[in-house]
C-alpha cells in the first residue's frame, strides 16, 4: 500500500467531489468502470494511490472539462512518484511512512516535544542517543540506518524552498541528557545555528511556565500549500505516530499549540536561554 501522501488526498478529495456534482453514488460511478464501490472509496479516502488512466475515465464520466482532467491525470502521476523514504521502508511502520510522506509535501511544519529536541533539528550523536534509549534494542547497523534515514529527512527544511518551521520544545528537552556530554554541547550549538535561518523558528518553554497543554506529549501540524488540502496533526502514543485528520481534533490541536506559542519564550529569549544552557556546560 502506498503512503498517503499530500498528492493522492487532493486527488481523492477532487474525485468524490466531481463524483457528487455529478449525482453519482459510489456503486453507480464504479460499476460504470467496473470496479467495485470499496476500491473507488480507497481511491477517494487515499488509501490507494489510483492510476492514471482510472482518474480520466472517472472525471470524464463525471463531466469534467479536459483542461481539469488533465491537471488531474498529472497529478495522479506525480502521487506515484517513489520519495526519498521508500529506501527506508522496511525500517517503518505504516504511520510513520504516512507521515513522513506527507510531511515531505508540506510548506509549513509546526512541532512541540516536551521531552526531546525536535528531530529535523537533532544532530548525529542526538540521534544515536535517542535511538539507544529507544523501547527496542537496536544494533550498532540499525542504529546507523536510523540516524541516516533522520538526516535525509532533516534535508526538507534545507532545501531551496524550504517549509517554515516552527520548533517548540519543554526546556526539559534541552537539559535531559541525551548521549554524552560532547553530544549534548553538540546538539545545544546546532539548535543556536538552526535558529538563525530565515525559515526555522525556535521557541523554549520554560520549566516555570508549569504544567501546560503540551505536557502530555509531542504534536505536529502540517500545512499545505493548496488551500483544497486541509492541515494534518500528528501525535505521539505509546503505540507509534497517530495521524488526525477529523474536524474536531485538528481544532483541539491548533488550539493547544497557538497556547504553546503563547506560554514560549519569544526566538530572541529562547536562543539567550539555550546560549545560558551551552555557558553552563
């Protein structure tokens, strides 16, 4: 199955709505291109990525202009191209590869972590110390393989249209240790220089800020850059990632990090902050 990326939800956000302008209910639209009602519904929720000749057929069964079917048939094309993490496949779950893919897309990218530095901002050794204090016993390999694939991931804000990135993390965050203690001076100097380019914003809670929102776990939002595609939140559980896409919880998630932002030390008090911290070590 492959991921649901940015591309495919737009796509299948624009079949079912030229399938409901055109008044047709799912059996009708596929037995009109004999399919089935399930596969044209995992077409329209993304959960299969839909060839491109199925999206013509579709649209102009629809009644849709050619210029549209057009647009649409590319952007079907364009879904099935492989990411940069399908070389990584085997070491992710089915949630975090949706993720990743649809983080990939985004031109806005909002992250608190209460407990560790964001990972687009983590350094090498932060990685090995995260990924060696992790729930499952990895080798020295599958180590390496992890930080590699974190560090290519990193590239996205590196690009030359980078998303904006806003980083929010706990001050907890920056005085757990985390590897050794040239790691941790690493990783504090790396946050100082992150914070200085003009797309990546970098915010401290402070310990005296108390118990807020965010305390019960790390949140992302993604934007997108076509108004059609609505945001994505994603959360942290104890069984993985957990994308949330319905209405209701996307509100209680940009509620809680416009808090966050609030309850934050402004950029130029949280880089002061992390500069005391690097003093002091």
């Amino acid at each position: 199955m492959a991921p649901k990326t940015a591309r495919a939800r737009r796509l299948g956000i624009a079949l079912r709505h030229h399938r409901e302008a055109a008044g047709l209910t799912l059996e009708t639209a596929a037995d009109e291109i004999n399919s089935t009602r399930s596969t044209l519904s995992r077409y329209e929720n993304a959960q299969t990525l839909v060839n491109p000749a199925t999206v013509r057929a579709l649209l102009t069964l629809y009644g849709v202009g050619a210029d549209e079917v057009a647009a649409a048939v590319q952007l079907a094309k364009d879904a099935r191209k492989p990411g940069w993490w399908v070389s990584y496949s085997y070491l992710l779950d089915r949630r975090t590869i949706d993720f990743i893919a649809l983080e990939a897309e985004a031109v806005a990218i909002a992250n608190f972590e209460p407990s560790v530095v964001p990972g687009l901002l983590q350094t090498a050794d932060y990685i090995r110390g995260v990924m060696r204090g992790g729930p499952h016993t990895l080798s020295d390999n599958d180590v390496e393989e992890r930080v590699r694939m974190r560090l290519d991931r990193q590239q996205r804000v590196f690009e030359e249209d980078p998303p904006i990135f806003d980083a929010i993390l706990d001050e907890a965050a920056l005085l757990r240790p985390v590897g050794d203690d040239a790691a941790q001076q690493g990783q504090l100097s790396h946050l100082l220089k992150m914070s200085e380019l003009p797309n990546i914003t970098v915010q401290v809670i402070p310990l005296a800020a108390g118990y807020h929102r965010g305390t019960r776990g790390s949140l992302h939002i993604l934007e997108f850059a076509d108004p059609e595609d609505p945001i994505i939140a994603s959360v942290e559980t104890v069984a993985g990632q957990m994308i949330l896409d319905r209405p209701g919880d996307l509100r209680t998630c940009t509620k809680i990090m416009e808090h966050l932002r609030t309850v934050a030390l402004s950029p130029t008090d949280s880089r002061e902050a992390i500069f005391e911290l690097l003093k002091g070590r």
